[in-house]
C-alpha cells in the first residue's frame, strides 16, 4: 500500500508543479494514523500531510460540487467505488467533468477503526496489510488480525474493483474480486415478520440525533437547500421530540436518494449512532433490480433513473410486495 | 390577515336533506380566520352568487370556500362569481359536500360532520391560496378530423363551411366510412350511398378540407389550440396524384383471391383495388400481403397498364406533422366478434350471417348485385330468421352489456325491405324487447308488423343448428310460452357493435379518457356530451356510444361548432396552475425534466450572489408557463421540493391532510 | 349510557383518498350521483395527477393519525397527463414496499386506478379499503405521539 501511496504523491507533486490542475482532492494526515480526512491541496508544500493508507475510506467525490466550479482544473483521488458517485454526479449536472482530472486509484478494501477497537486494540499507531491478514501496529505491540473481520462495513459488501470513469490510474497490484453478498442483510430483514421489522427499525432509528453527517456526507444528498431546510415543502425540520420525526426523514431522504443511490456506504460510515442507514438505500436498490431490471447508479454518466422511467407493464404497487415482479 | 368566507349550499334538498346545512355553517364560524359563514338554497343561482358578491365586499374577503357540488360542475362558476366581486377567482375553493357526501352517506349527524371536515378542508386550502393569473396561448385555426366516416364528414364539413381548414385523417383507403357499406336507411329507407356519397364529394372538393386517406395518427403533442399532430401515411404503393381512377389495374391484376372487406369479405377482390365505385379518392391501392410483385418481386403487370404511371412498388409510409387547434374523434365502430357465440353456429354455416353481411347481400353494388342470394348455394331464402341483441344487453361476460341501440331499427328495416322485394319471403324475429325510441321509429317498426307481416317473435334463440341443409332455429315463444324450432334459409345475427378497436391507441395518444367498454367518456354525461374531458378533443358518433345515423350527424355538426367556436378565439386562457421552481433551491440536477411529458422544463446557467460581492453561475429549472399542464410529475421527482405547483402546492395539500386527519 | 361507551370504543378508522381530478375524483362524482355509498371516513384530496402525491403527503397522513392512506388515479395508459401515473405506479410500489420494510402493515397503503366512468368501482374500492383497515385496527406505528396526544 505505501508503494501506492508514494506513486499518488509523486503524482500530485507533477499535477500541482505542472500548473495542469490548480488543486488535488485527496486525503491528509489526521490527529491520529486512522483518522485521515478529506482535503484539497493547492500546492506542493501543502503535500507533506498528504496520506493513503487503510483508513481512507471517505468518498471524496462530493468534494468536486464546490471544487469543480473553481477556477483551474481539479485532480481527484477516486477509488473504484467513489467513481460510482462521481458519473451520478455528472449525470446530475452537480459537477463539471470538463474541470476534473479523474486519477482511478487501487483499493483493497478500507478498515473500520471501530472493529479493531472491538478487537481490544487501542492507540494504533500503523497497520500493514498483505493479503488476507493485516497486522495491526499499536502503543502497546503488535496484532495480526484477519481482514475480513475488520473491514468497513461497506468494503465487506464490496460491490466492484472497476472504475466506472478515469483519466489515468495508479493500480500497482491486483485488488479483489467483489463480493456479491450485498443484499444478505436486506434479505434477512425482509424475512422477520412486519412486528419484528418494526422493532428493528424503531430502536434503530431512535437512536438518530439529527445530527445530519449522513447527509452531509451523501454524494446524492447534494442539494442547494434539503427538502427538511425548505419551509415550503411542509416537513421542514422540526425539533427532534418524537420518534415519527426520525422515521420520516429516513423514509424520506432513502426515497430521495433512490435510484440514484450508488451504495458507497458512507451513510452507515459516518453515523455516530451506529445506525445501519445502508440497509435503508439497499432495500430501495434490490426492490428496484427486482421490480424493474437490475439498474447500478452511476454506471452511467446520463441517462434516467429507473423512478423517471417506466414501462407499461410495470408492476402494480399492491402486487410489489417482496419486490419481485409477478 | 386572511379574511374567510363560507357559503354553504342546500342544493336544494340535495345537500340538505342529509347535511344539516345550518350547522355547518354555524359551526365554520368559530373556525380561525373565517369572518363570514352562510347557508343558501342554491349558491350557484343568482341570488346566490349575489350573496357571494355581496359578502366578499362586504366583508373584505381574501378567501372564499363554496361548500356544495363537485368543482367538477361549478368551480367555474363560482370563480367567475369571485371575480366579478374583485377577488381573484384563484382564491376560491370548493368543499364537495354532495356527490362526496350527502349523497352517499344517509345518517344526518355523519354525513353533517363530514361535511364539516370537508369544509375544514378546504378552508385550510384556501388560506394558502395565491392569487394566480391566467396567461394566454394562440390558437392554431386548423381541425383534425381522425375519422372519415359520416361523423368525420359531416364535423369536417361544418367546421370547413365556417371558414376554417380541416384535415380528415382516415386509416382506409377511401373515406365513408359504415354508412358506405348500408344499403338502405331507417326510418326513410333512403339510399345509404345517395345521401352519403355526395358528401364524400363535398368533402374532396372542399378547398378548406383535406383528406388524408389510407393515413393513421402517429403521435400528438400539445394541447388545446396547439397541438402538433405526427401522421402516418401508410405507403399505399400508387401515386395519389397520378391514379386516375380508372381501374384498368383492377381488371389485369393476376391476384384476385383477396377478400373484399368492404363487402364484408363475401367476395374477392385483386390485390391493387378501388374498395368501392364511389371511393374518395378515387385512387387505387395495393394490398401487400396479397400483391406477387410486392411479396415475389415478379410479376408488376399493373405498372404495365397503369397509362397514368401511378404505380409505385418502392413507396414506402411517410410522415406529415401538423399544427392543430382542435380535434373531432370520429373513430366509429364494428361488429364484435362472434367467437363467444357458437349457438347461432355463424362459423359452420355459411347462411348465418351478420346484418352488416345481410346489408351487402341487398346491395345493389354488392357480391349479388343486390339480389338476395343465400351464401352457402346462391339460391333465394324462403325462410328467413333475424336474431336480435346477438351480443348486445349480455351479462354473462361473452358479450356487451350495453344496448348496441342500432339493431332493433335495422332489424325491422331489413324485413320490411325483404319482404317488398321478395313477398314470398317469411321472415321471423326473435327479439328481447323492440326498441324504438325516435322520430318515426315506431312507426317504422309498426309498419313492419302490420304492413309487411313480419313475425314477431319475444324470445330468445338457444340453438342454431344444421339439419339437411336447413337451418334449424331453436327459441324460445314467451308470449305463448312454448319451445319452437323454425327452419329457415338464412339467419341473421343482429350484431353488436364496439367501438373499432384503433380507439385505444387514439384515447392514448389524445389522453382523453375511455370507459370499460372503450366508448370514450364525454365531459358530462348530459351537459357537455361532444367533448372530451381533455381540451379541445371531440367526440362523434359511435366511438361516445351506440348510435345510429341521425344522432351520429348531429353530434358531428355539435361538435363542428364546438370546434369553430375554439378556432373563432385568437387566444386561449391557459391554466395558471403550472409548476414553478424556486431558483433559489434549484440544483439544476434535471431530473424533472425527465418525467415531464410535454417537455416544458428546461435549465439556464443563472447568476446568483453569494454576498460579499462574489456571484455564481448556477444551473435551474425554468418552467414555459403555456406549454406545462401541471400535473404535477416533476414536483415529486424533485427532491429537494424546489418545484412546486401552483394551485395544488405542497403546504396546500399538507394543510389538507392535516384538516382531514385531525381528530 | 352503556350504548355511548360501546360506540366511542368501536375503532372507525380514518381514511385518506388522493384522486386525480380527471378519472378518479370524477369516478367519486360518478358514484355520489349514482348514490353508490361508502363510509363516511373516507376523505377525499383533490390532486392533479397521481403523480402529484409525494411520500411526504402520504407519511403527513400517517403522521396526523390517518389509518390508511389509498391512492387513485387514471388506469395506466389511460392518464390524462400521458405518463403521471406510470411514474406514480414505480414511486408507490418502492414506496409501499420500504414502508413495509420498516414494518408498517402493508394493507395500509394502496394504488387503486379508478376511471371517471367506474363510480360502482370507486365505491366498491372504498368499502373494501374500510373493512381492510377496520379489521387492521389503529395506525399505531407511523403516527406522531404529539398528534395523538390530543384525544
């Protein structure tokens, strides 16, 4: 991994020093080993926090909304599944591809801090992956954990290792091969009674603050203003008070975001409350590949979603039940 | 602050006998912001609408809600009545207190409080009502006819006589329609072709009309006064500006064997064919599925003989796109399908035929140049059995269960007529009831009885069924109330009819609405019978529902003025509750321009400030005011609630669903 | 006495109706004029088009303490926007479905196409949603306490 993170550097440096772009999105070095965060370097000084190691996780594609709109040309980092968002973005007119320089970068796989936490291991200092084990440096010595047990939640349903869109790659060794197990939960889900669903939901859900990171951080949350900030719409945020609150903005903003919901999985990433927002997107995407022909947001850089299309043999929404057409 | 004013009308007995209408309004007077509540008889008469002007002076009002009828039936009205007063007529809003509720609920005290909720309702509506203004659009001075049959001819005539252009858009190769192919006409017995084909002349040499013959209606945009029209002209392998209409194609053809639809396909025909002597145009066409060239590439004798050099074997459909300001329906009908009626055995037995057969067989232009010959050996019936309501008034769910109203009359027309030409002719009629409402019609059916002698028998056919070449009919004698078997010659099936089976596509492409027997629906049932509920579509004879030929013209000539009375305006009044983004919002994602069916949305770079002095150039939504019709579609699609409809907005229908749900 | 607590215990639930003002509210008319009756708990919203309804008006609903929200509106194909319904058709059955993922009762919401000529359907459709949710009982999982609080 670090001979990836030198050959990006390296990279950057060129792009900046050449003058071709003005700035790179990339991520730079945090408090600590595993918090690196999102961040746009302007010049080459700026580089020396530059990182890329088992903790980037972020998807840095909504970045562009704002950077993209700047003067000079915008280099960015995107992992195979961030190039989903980027296309959806584009398709969305969110974002300026002419003003982008689409660098594909290797993934292989990124790590939930949390899940080695949960593994009784604190102060990590540095962690060395190879293959299907990754040793975990610490304060306190050294780990060797499986990898598989310490993903983000997001990377253990892996759902490709193919750039939907680059201008140039940095991919220096092999990344594995996606795992196509992303509905499993949902399924599970689907399978308790409606009394059991409502259960899991509702103590899920309760433990929203409103604190807004998912949509914050939501490549297909990109709106000028939210439905919940727009009085006119009739639901604009109201004090956090009672449990209906949270099931409709849920509701809302998964509705909001089918069909153009590219599973990046940065909502569950980011919740501070642990909630399991993917679960929510996933529902919508498997009952829309069910119902309507398997569709994969942002594979494409145009075209319509499958909720402004239609055919005339559409399912009946009382017959929709399972999300499977009859 | 909102002024309020409630008026709640009795209908007379309508509402108020099963909604107390005094205390509704009595108790809409505590509601917040209401300042005047009243009940009336009849809001919608004089005295009513001027209780309305009254009050909105009176009382300074902002908003006004008329609980009473449907706004289906006077939202108009009582938006004039607003305006008069100097209220926008935006800012009125109707409680539906009779066809939804006083009319289907019947214990007082329920049908009372819901009728306080719905005005409630509405109350919370109007007080987040804006005043909207009409805009206005051009009119495109031009008609579609869709239809050339006497509906289409006669609307197209009427509508060309007031000056206005016209185009007769017919899928077959002629125009005339049904009535071409009658033979006789009741309750005068005229000619059918001599009363129609001059018409059809008329309509060919009228320099304001224009027919698109063998031509089908591809696709339609627009709306009202404006709607463009895409028109398939299906290649009819003969250069319609050369055919002289001679026929000498006709006589040389080698392929003769395809069946003559237009005489019901008791004959043949060649593969190019004029369908029949009066055919406008007069102009040959090629069936492709029967031609040799056309299918083997060998053959092309026509073109040898055609002295006009009209022949075309490369001709291939072309399209035409129009502008139009209204639209006649006038798609006509069939006969249905006999496949759900083995008893009358239509399909074993050539001589039992359908009446449009029997039309044929009796006309002089016919496969028996009018010599009533029976199919099966070309001898003259001695017996002949008519069947009535073959299909028609059936609830078993083989047949229609509406009256095709057309057959009891024909019917009685064709014995009458059998038994002139042939009087040693016995005719039988089996019948249901005798249905003769109209101008001379039961006259006309008496005469049948009681001049001709035709027999009258009530009861229905169980069976039809050959025995030795005789055609047994088994039935049914109610009034003596016996089994009888009558064997006959011929039988004849008194069809239903349905509307032609193009209706469907046409409903679609003109969105206008269709019932579950694909008659299209009219606007009101009683007050607005020629129009459809879509703007600026008409409707024409049988594609509404049955009927026959007299009331078919005079619905064709009602829609005729209708239609001038549309082209008479310059401009329209358009609908002003239209979709409206809020630029300030707009992320300009496009998404709503995707489920938009008319196209009326589309995105312009804008400048915005951001403060400090700096701008920014943002892509939006912008709304063409005339050209959406605000249903609404890009509203839901729009996620952050940037676009929202005018009219109907979201806070409006919110504040609805919040009126109806409070307990 | 004891007439009047039986009656106030007996669950008569709140229906929402969004119609489309061109087959659907005019199939409501129909069947008004034709006196074809259905429960005075229904309350009909006048919309457009189907496609008009947004979620939020039907979760609005739900939380107001509506028991069952039904949507109507042309029979597909037949829509006199062209398309509106066809888009409702997809929105809904996603819709419908997530709710009932979430573990809302699935008889609870439902499309129903209603043409201006179908006043027997309207009506038939309307009884039939009643008993449906009589029988479901109160909406207890989609509702806003504050809203119930102030029975």
């Amino acid at each position: 991994m670090k001979d990836v993170e030198l050959k990006m550097l390296e990279r950057a440096k060129q792009l900046l020093e050449s003058g071709e772009v003005a700035r790179v999105i990339g991520w730079k070095k945090g408090e600590f080993y595993f918090d690196p965060a999102p961040a746009s370097f302007e010049t080459v000084e700026e580089l020396g926090d530059f990182v890329y190691n088992g903790f980037c996780g972020a998807n840095l594609s909504k970045y562009l909304i704002q950077a993209s709109k700047k003067e000079g040309k915008t280099a960015i980092f995107l992992k195979p599944c961030d190039s989903y968002s980027f296309n959806q973005l584009v398709k969305e007119h969110r974002i300026v591809r002419e003003n982008i320089h689409v660098i594909a970068i290797e993934c292989q796989g990124k790590l939930d801090i949390e899940k080695i936490k949960a593994q009784g291991i604190s102060a990590v200092t540095e962690v060395e992956e190879e293959g299907e084990s990754v040793t975990v440096s610490s304060l306190y010595g050294e780990t060797k954990l499986n990898k598989a047990e310490i993903l983000l939640g997001k990377c253990a349903s892996c759902k490709g290792k193919t750039h939907q869109v680059k201008d140039e790659e940095i991919i220096l060794h092999e990344m594995p091969a996606p795992i196509n197990n992303r509905f499993d939960e949902v399924a599970k889900l689907e399978a308790m009674t409606e009394d059991e669903r409502f259960a899991f939901w509702r103590e899920q859900l309760q433990k929203c603050i409103r604190c807004n990171a998912c949509r914050n951080v939501c490549p297909a949350c990109s709106c000028v203003k939210c439905v919940f900030d727009n009085p006119a719409s009739g639901i604009e945020a109201k004090a956090n008070d009672d449990k209906f609150e949270e099931q409709l903005f849920h509701i809302i903003r998964a509705f909001h975001v089918a069909g153009r919901c590219t599973d990046c999985g940065e909502c569950s990433r980011v919740c501070p409350q642990n909630i399991p927002l993917h679960l929510l997107n996933r529902k919508f995407i498997k009952d829309i590949d069910g119902l309507y022909g398997e569709f994969q947001a942002g594979e494409t850089d145009n075209g319509k979603t499958p909720l402004t299309s239609y055919t005339e043999s559409d399912v009946e929404p009382n017959n929709a039940l399972g999300g499977e057409a009859k | 602050m909102q002024r309020i004013g409630v008026f709640i009308c009795w209908c007379g007995s309508n509402i108020a006998a099963t909604v107390d209408v005094k205390k509704v309004a009595e108790t809409i007077k505590s509601e917040p912001g209401v300042v005047y509540s009243e009940n009336y008889q009849y809001m919608c008469s004089e005295n009513g609408q001027q209780l309305i002007k009254q009050a909105i002076k009176e009382h300074n009002l902002t908003g006004i809600v008329v609980g009473s009828c449907s706004p289906r039936m006077h939202e108009a009205t009582f938006r004039k009545t607003a305006e008069a007063a100097g209220l926008n007529p935006y800012m009125v809003e109707i409680a539906n207190i009779r066809e939804h509720c006083s009319w289907i609920h019947k214990d007082m005290d329920e049908a009372t409080e819901k009728a306080i909720v719905l005005v409630r309702t509405a109350i919370a509506k109007v007080k987040l009502n804006a005043p909207l203004q009409a805009g206005e659009s051009p009119v495109v001075k031009r008609a579609l006819v869709i239809g050339g049959g006497i509906a289409g001819i006669q609307a197209a005539l009427d509508i060309a006589d007031a000056g206005f252009e016209v185009d007769i858009v017919e899928k077959n190769a002629t125009i005339g329609g049904r009535m071409a192919q009658l033979d006789k006409t009741f309750p005068t017995l005229d000619c059918s072709a001599c009363i129609l084909t001059p018409k059809m002349v008329d309509c060919a040499q009228h320099e304001k009309i224009d027919i698109l013959s063998y031509s089908e209606v591809e696709e339609v945009k627009g709306f009202v006064g404006n709607f463009n029209v895409k028109i398939r002209r299906k290649a009819r392998y003969v250069d319609e500006t050369k055919c002289t209409g001679c026929k000498i194609c006709m006589e040389k053809c080698p392929s003769k064997k395809g069946l003559n639809t237009f005489n019901m396909g008791l004959n043949n025909r060649p593969a190019i064919h004029i369908p029949f002597a009066q055919a406008i145009p007069n102009v040959a066409v090629i069936d492709p599925e029967q031609c040799i060239k056309l299918k083997t590439g060998k053959c092309g004798i026509c073109q040898k003989f055609c002295g006009a050099g009209a022949i075309d074997y490369e001709q291939k459909d072309t399209f035409v796109e129009r502008e139009y300001g209204a639209i006649v329906v006038a798609t006509g009908f069939k006969p249905i399908a006999l496949d759900n009626f083995n008893e009358y055995g239509y399909a074993e037995n050539k001589d039992v035929i359908t009446s449009l057969e029997l039309e044929r067989l009796m006309n002089a232009a016919g496969p028996t140049d009018g010599v009533l010959l029976r199919p099966s050996d070309g001898k003259h019936p001695k017996v002949i059995t008519f069947i009535q309501c073959v299909g028609s008034r059936d609830t078993s769910g083989c047949g229609k269960p509406y009256c095709s109203k057309i057959c009891c009359m024909y019917t009685a027309k064709h014995a009458m007529l059998i038994r002139e030409k042939y009087p040693d002719t016995e005719v039988h009629v089996f019948y249901i009831d005798v249905r003769t409402p109209g101008k001379n019609y039961d006259e006309f059916y008496r005469r049948a009885v009681e001049q001709y002698g035709v027999d009258y028998i009530k009861g229905m056919v169980g069976k039809v069924y050959n025995e030795n070449g005789k055609l047994m009919v088994q039935g049914s004698n109610l009034i003596d109330n016996e089994q009888i078997t009558i064997e006959s010659d011929l039988v004849v099936l008194a069809t239903a009819i349905e509307p032609e089976p193009s209706i469907r596509k046409v409903a679609t492409l003109l969105t206008a609405s269709i019932d579950t027997n694909n008659f299209l629906t009219e606007s009101h049932a009683k007050l607005r019978p020629v129009e459809s509920p879509t703007a600026g579509v008409y409707l024409a004879g049988v594609c509404q529902g049955p009927k026959d030929i007299p009331e078919t013209v005079s619905q064709a000539s009602a829609c005729a003025a209708k239609v001038i009375g549309l082209l008479a305006k310059d401009k329209l009044k358009t609908n002003p509750c239209v979709a409206v983004p809020d630029e300030m919002m707009c992320n300009g994602c496009s998404q709503c321009a995707n489920v938009c069916a008319y196209g009326a949305i589309t995105y312009v770079d804008k400048e915005f400030r951001l403060g400090g002095g700096k701008t920014e150039i943002r892509r939006v939504a912008s709304v063409n005011p005339a050209v959406c019709q605000g249903c609404g579609a890009c509203t839901v699609t729009c996620p952050s609630g940037t676009m929202d409809l005018k009219g109907f907005s979201s806070k409006q229908i919110m504040s609805e669903v919040e009126a109806i749900c409070k307990k | 006495m004891q007439e009047v607590t039986t009656k106030k215990k007996e669950f008569t639930p709140n229906i929402v109706a969004f119609c489309c003002n061109w087959c659907s509210y005019a199939g409501a008319d129909l069947a008004g004029s034709s006196r074809l009756s259905y429960p005075a708990n229904v309350k009909i919203i006048r919309v457009p088009c189907s496609c008009r309804v947004n979620p939020t008006f039907v979760l609005k609903a739900f939380q107001q303490g509506a028991d069952g929200v039904i949507l109507c509106g042309c029979h597909p194909g037949d829509c006199h926007y062209v398309t509106g319904n066809y888009y409702t058709r997809r929105r809904m059955a996603l819709l419908f479905n997530f709710l009932n993922y979430m573990g809302i009762e699935k008889e609870r919401t439902r499309v129903e196409w209603v043409s201006a000529a179908e006043g027997q359907r309207f009506s038939a459709v309307m009884n039939d949603f009643v008993k449906t949710i009589t029988e479901l009982g109160e909406n207890k999982r989609l509702t806003d306490l504050r809203v119930k609080e102030g029975e």
